[in-house]
C-alpha cells in the first residue's frame, strides 16, 4: 500500500457525460501527478500541481482539467467524455516535485469505462 | 523529446530461470530512471531510482544496473510472483515531468 487513495475504483458512464476523479496523496506529500493509462499504452503524463498550484502540464485534453486544494487532495474533472477516453487513471504524489530525488508514489487507479 | 524504449516487450521464463529486462533512454540530462512494476489493474510499485552511470541498486531477485544509454533490471531465479509488467520511466534535469516506457510484461512459469 502506497499511501496514495483513489476514488472511485471503478467508474461507467456515458458519452457526454462529465466526471471527477478524486486523488488524496501521500500523508506529508505536497505534489500529485495524473497520468492515463489505455490499453496497451504506457503511463501518459496528463498534469502535476505543488501545494495548490499548477507545476507543469502534459498531454491534457481541454476537456480534462485538475485542481488541488488546501487540504492537497486533488480532483481530475473529465468532461465531454468519448469512448477513447476509457483507460485507467492514476494519482501519484511526491514530497515536494521539485527536488530530483523526489520518488512518485502511486494509487490504486480509477478505472474509468465510457459506454 | 525524452524517449523510453523497453524490450522486450514480453518475456516469459520457467521458474529459475535467470534474464534481464532492458531500457534505453534518450532524455535531456538525466536526473533519474526510476523502475516500477505493475500488476494487473493495479497502480505501479516503486522498486529502485538510478541517478547516474554506474549506479547499481538490488532487492531480493532484482538487481538495477544503469549506463549512459540504458539500464537493465536482472532478475535472478525468479518465481512466478515475480510476473508482472516492468515499468521504466526518466526524469530529465530541471523539470519534474517523468516519461514512462510501455514496460515488459514477465511471466514466470512454475
């Protein structure tokens, strides 16, 4: 067990349709990283916020958008949701994202599934 | 743009039968290449970090070499609750953003 939570575990709905992922990071970690994981695909890169605010940003929809708040747990809202857009999503968080000797630490997933 | 290529992509081993996974890299100065392993549906466990050439690190049956252009992760005598997808990733210098490869997904047969 990493220490990082992830709600829900599983997650079905329509096209169209909008959701939020909710990440809580590690107890005393100030970073949390989204990633997306499709079938056969590697860990994609979608976004990274430090202590509330934005970090750095990877290959996020417009559709998609995040946000971390005071208590550091983090949301990832997906919106206008298509079929392709079905995959695993991943929370990791890290002790701060700044030092190069931080190590990501991830959760469980959400699995989402857009029927 | 940094680029993560695993190899190979499946690898299925009988039970002690020793092999190693390799990782090659092309990444803008290197400040870290980190292993994980994944099993299915679930998210990656960190196993080691290698900062810089020459580095080694080793847990149980696994050991983690790194060169300037890749690193490998020897597995010595597994068993089969060693099978599960081996994940790379690369951080490059000043920037936080880690690039993952596709990994290689190890069966151990008993």
């Amino acid at each position: 067990d990493s220490g990082v939570t992830q709600t829900p575990k599983h997650l079905i709905t329509a096209t169209g349709q909008r959701v939020t992922l909710r990440c809580s990071p590690r107890s005393g970690d100030l970073s949390v990283y989204w990633y997306q994981q499709s079938l056969d695909q590697g860990l994609q890169f979608l976004i990274q916020y430090y202590n509330g605010e934005e970090r750095a940003k990877g290959n996020i929809l417009e559709r998609f958008s995040a946000q971390q708040f005071p208590d550091l747990h983090s949301e990832l809202n997906l919106s206008s949701l298509e079929l392709g857009d079905s995959a695993l999503y991943f929370c990791a968080s890290s002790v701060t994202g700044q030092v190069s000797t931080d190590t990501q630490y991830f959760g469980p997933g959400t699995r989402l599934t857009v029927l | 743009e940094d680029q993560v290529t695993q190899s190979p992509e499946a690898l299925r081993l009988q039970e002690g039968e020793s092999s190693s996974l390799n990782c090659s890299y092309t990444v803008s100065g290197l400040r870290g290449l980190f292993w994980y392993r994944q099993d299915p549906g679930k998210g990656p466990e960190f196993l080691f970090t290698l900062y810089s050439a020459g580095e080694e690190k080793e847990k149980e049956r696994l050991k983690a070499t790194l060169t300037k252009k890749e690193s490998f992760l020897h597995i010595t005598a597994p068993k089969p609750e060693d099978s599960a997808t081996y994940l790379c990733a690369v951080r490059p210098g000043g920037y936080q953003k880690v690039t993952f490869g596709i990994g290689t997904k190890l069966q151990v047969i008993p």
